[in-house]
C-alpha cells in the first residue's frame, strides 16, 4: 500500500495530529530534508511546521467514485527542531517528550562549503551520538525518579514508589546497556506507568540518511548499527529532492526518472512512519466526504467510533463495515447490500487497514 506526503505549511500552528519530530546536528542538511516537503507550497520563508496530508490512492479511489464535495487525507505534523548543540540540547529533549515519532536525520553527502561540525563527515558517528545523548536523557530522568523515591517520606508516594521500583530498575538496566525501551516488552499497566514519564527512547525512532548523487548509498556500518537496535533506516537525496520539489508538478516526473529516483524518498519516510508506529487507515465515505482515518491496528469499532465523535461512540449500535478491495469489486454499496457483503459487526469487531464503515449510533 503507497502513501505519500502532500504539505501545506501552516505557522505555528498547534496541531492535534500525530506528530514527527525532526533532529540531527548542526549542518546535517536536517532542514533541506524538511523543505523538500515543503517547499511547493510555502515558497521563500518555511516554517518549522509543516501539516502534511498523507496520501493514499484508495482515497483517491474512494473519491473518484463517490465524487464528494470535500475528500479528507489522513494528516501528520513535522516539527523541525534546531540543531542540536551542547546550549540548547536539554531544551529540545524537553520539547520532543510531545512527539509522537523522531525522525533523525543523519549526513552523508559531501559540501565543504557546509563545514561539518565534527569536521568531517560521519553518518554512523553522528546517529550514535545523537542516540547516546537520548538515553543518556531518559537514564537521568529515571536515576532521578529512583534517587528520590528513596528518600520520599510521604506513606502514600512512597507505596506509589515501590510499585513502580522493578520497572524503573528495568528500565535503568536497559538504558545503561545502551538499549532503547522501545525495544523493551511492557505490558498494559507498566506502559501506563512509563507514559507518564514521556521517556524519549520509548518513541518510535527513524533514522534518515541524508545524503547527495555522489555517495547515494548509506554506510553499511549505518545500516548495521540501525538493524541491530531495531531502527528503520532509509536514504534520501535530500538537497536535489528539495530541487525537485520546487519545480511544477508536471516537470517533476521527468525530473525524478533522470536522476533514478523511483519514488521520492518523503514518500517512503511516510509508509516507515506509519508501519514503524503500526498505524492503519479506514475510510468513511459518502457524497458529502471521503475521509481517512488514522488509527492503531488492532483497536476496535468503538474505538474507531471515538476517533471520529465521542457521540458516536457514546451511542453506538452497529458498524456496517465491507472491506476496501470488496467495495472495488462492485464499486457501488447498492450492489454490496444485494450481495450481501456488507457485515454488522459490534463494538468489539478489530477494524481492519483499508475497512470502509458506516457508524449506527443513537445519542
């Protein structure tokens, strides 16, 4: 399944979607990577916000045949965070606690014009360093949380303490191992417990080579150390993607296929984003809207429901559900409803990637 990023820039804005936050050092190209999402639409001066809708061609399909008067893509927000120095560092690790994915950025294209702030180029180097200093960051926050529990006085906080010692010990064991949490199995309630500690390394975690025409392929040692810590990587051409993009829609194409690029590599970004975070989409659809909608793959029809009005939750009945390829194979519901094909299913029915659902609901 294809889906690729569309941008519209909005300034700081406060966005209530998922929201992927971009990282690296100084002079990594970290937001050329951005711009060349958002550089079509936003023209000279880019925010460091960009909502982006996700495309995804069974929207597009859904809406060529029901030819509504609005069509929804499901929608991420970036964030391009400064480069990362020793003076604003604990700053940012501040404000990444609110992402919902980190995406860093790593280089590995050749500019001497663009010093490196290590002096020279290094992708593995970088990704570990910036990767040390975010454990580095979640061991303080939980040797604070241990150091003070001892010495808490309190009946009550101190009984909340030790319930919560053998996770935090867990967790310090893995951290000190240079071991990210989200490698790390946790059930329901000590996920609970971990969520209120907004712990960096319990975020899913891309790592983005960016890198030129000359060295088009990342380091193998990168590719290593990403699969052996469970960290999806993949490469972009960064500076001529961003070329690309500011060039009209039509002349893009011609563009891409003389420089080899398949697919833009934003658009593999948003399909390692969403597989990475194990997100699916179903469709609501009708004359009025064709919409997307982004929830975690395993969650059920009420919960599905609650995505899109907590009425709809609060009063539901039934969901009438038919599954996108079955929908294509008669293209109308009529014929779906004479077949038979459209299912009733309950509250606890797991919604499937792709399911097209109609709510019954009474409030």
């Amino acid at each position: 399944m294809l889906r690729y990023l569309v941008v519209t820039i909005k300034r700081k804005e406060v966005s209530q979607h998922m929201q992927v936050g971009l990282i690296g050092l100084p002079q990594v190209g970290k937001t050329t990577v951005f711009d060349s999402l958002a550089t079509s639409q936003s023209k000279k001066g880019a925010s460091d916000i960009a909502v982006a809708r996700v495309f995804d061609p069974r929207v597009e399909k859904l809406s060529q045949i029901f030819k509504p008067a609005k069509t929804s893509y499901a929608q991420i927000t970036l964030v391009d965070f400064p480069g990362l120095t020793s003076q604003n560092q604990e700053k940012i690790f501040t404000q990444l606690q609110d992402m919902d994915v980190l995406v860093h950025i790593v280089r590995q294209f050749s500019a001497p014009h663009v010093p490196h702030v290590e002096g020279s180029v290094s992708g593995l180097r970088d990704a570990k360093q910036v990767f040390s200093e975010i454990i580095l960051a979640d061991w303080q926050l939980i040797e604070t949380r241990i150091t003070r529990g001892q010495a808490e006085k309190n009946p009550r906080k101190r009984a909340i303490w030790e319930k919560e010692l053998p996770l935090l010990s867990k967790c310090k064991q893995a951290l000190e191992s240079e071991q990210p949490l989200f490698n790390l199995t946790f059930n329901e309630e000590e996920q609970t417990v971990l969520r209120n500690y907004a712990l960096l390394t319990m975020k899913p975690l891309i790592v983005v080579v960016n890198t030129d025409e000359e060295n088009d392929a990342a380091e193998d040692e990168v590719v290593d150390w990403c699969k052996s810590l469970s960290i999806p990587l993949i490469s972009i051409l960064g500076q001529l993607e961003k070329e690309i993009a500011e060039l009209d829609p039509e002349e893009q194409q011609a563009f891409m296929e003389d420089a080899g690029i398949s697919e833009p590599g934003i658009h593999r970004l948003a399909r390692t984003i969403y597989g990475n975070m194990g997100l699916i989409s179903f469709f609501t659809v009708g004359e009025d809207e064709v919409k997307a909608w982004t929830i975690t793959k395993g969650e059920t029809a009420l919960e599905a429901a609650g995505k899109i009005h907590s009425d709809i939750a609060r009063g539901f009945i039934r969901a009438e559900v038919v599954g996108f390829d079955t929908f294509i194979s008669k293209g109308n519901l009529t014929e779906l409803r004479k077949a038979g094909l459209l299912r009733l299913e309950g509250k606890e029915y797991t919604v499937q990637d792709g399911d097209i659902i109609h709510f019954r609901f009474n409030v």
